[in-house]
C-alpha cells in the first residue's frame, strides 16, 4: 500500500489546515490509519487514529478539541482538520496504515512521506 499526504502549508497562530492521507494499492478489509506528527530531534508523536469504519476515532491529549478526523473509505482517504492551530503543532505530518489503532508509531507497516506544517 502506498500512502501521500497533501494540505500542509504555513498558517498564523488561530487558523486552520485541512490534511488529506490517499491510500492506493491493497489494504486489509478492515484497517486503521494513523496520523503523526514529528519535529527534528522527537519521537513521532501521534495525533489521531481512526478505523476505516464508523467507529469513533482516537485523539491526543494535546488536539483533542482541535481536531477533527473524517474519512472516505470507499476512497480510501482520510482527512485530519485542524483548527486553532498553535506553534507547537508544527511539524511534519504523516499517515500510515496499521491493523490496529494504537498511539504506538512502531505498529504502523506502512507510512507516507508526509506534509510539513508550520505554524508561526
């Protein structure tokens, strides 16, 4: 499966981004995606999780409120909303796909490259 991030860019502090995660290739009936965010020097962190179902999906601590997931299955897309943006989201942004949702990055199999976000 191959994964492309797109939608990151340079926002002022309060604003607003909209991150899209495109899944092309084979993937498992049932999946999860992972979205992380990692600056120079850290761990990935994570952000949101969800099931490519309607199950609920799983927010950081540090978004929750902020962001919002939605998903396209039968696109095999999912979408990370992030509004009230704050310096400290910055970073490079990835999605990845797993079978299960954990916030552990080591459980992801596959990853895109990501799309940097910064805010200012």
């Amino acid at each position: 499966v191959q994964l492309v991030e797109s939608g990151g860019g340079s926002v002022q502090a309060g604003g607003s981004l909209r991150l899209s995660c495109a899944a092309s290739g084979a993937t498992r009936r049932r999946y999860c995606v992972g979205w992380f965010r990692q600056v120079p020097g850290k761990a990935r962190e994570a952000v949101a999780t969800h099931y490519n179902d309607n199950e609920r999906p799983y927010y950081a601590d540090s978004v929750k409120g902020r962001v919002t997931v939605a998903r396209d299955n039968g696109l095999k897309k999912s979408y990370l909303q992030m509004n009230d943006l704050k310096p400290e989201d910055s970073g490079m942004y990835y999605c990845s796909i797993g079978d299960y949702c954990t916030f552990v990055a080591g459980a992801y199999e596959a990853w895109g490259r990501g799309t940097q976000v910064t805010v200012s």
